[in-house]
C-alpha cells in the first residue's frame, strides 16, 4: 500500500485518498434533482484491490 501512495501528504483529507483508490460513489445531477450511483472504480486499481483484500 505504501508503494502504491508513496506520499500520504499530497492529500489534504480522506475523500481525497478514497477518490484516488477509486472507492468513493458518483452522482447524477441534472436541474433540481440528483441520485448516488455505486463505486466508480476509476482511479488506482492496484490500491483499490489491496485496500479491499485488507477489508
């Protein structure tokens, strides 16, 4: 995993590490109304499957 980030102070709070791992949910907007969507799984795969194996 330390390999993968190999600098934890780039990111200023933990959305950020959870967006680079590919682990945080997508939104559909459009006007006045809105819906969460499911993981989107882009960003670092390798990280992503480690931190879910580690899970």
């Amino acid at each position: 995993m330390e390999s993968e980030v190999s600098d934890w102070q780039r990111f200023k709070n933990r959305r950020q590490v959870g967006s680079y791992a590919g682990l945080t949910g997508g939104v559909s907007a459009s006007g006045g109304s809105s819906a969460d969507l499911s993981i989107t799984k882009v960003g670092n795969r390798r990280l992503r499957t480690e931190l879910v194996e580690l899970a």
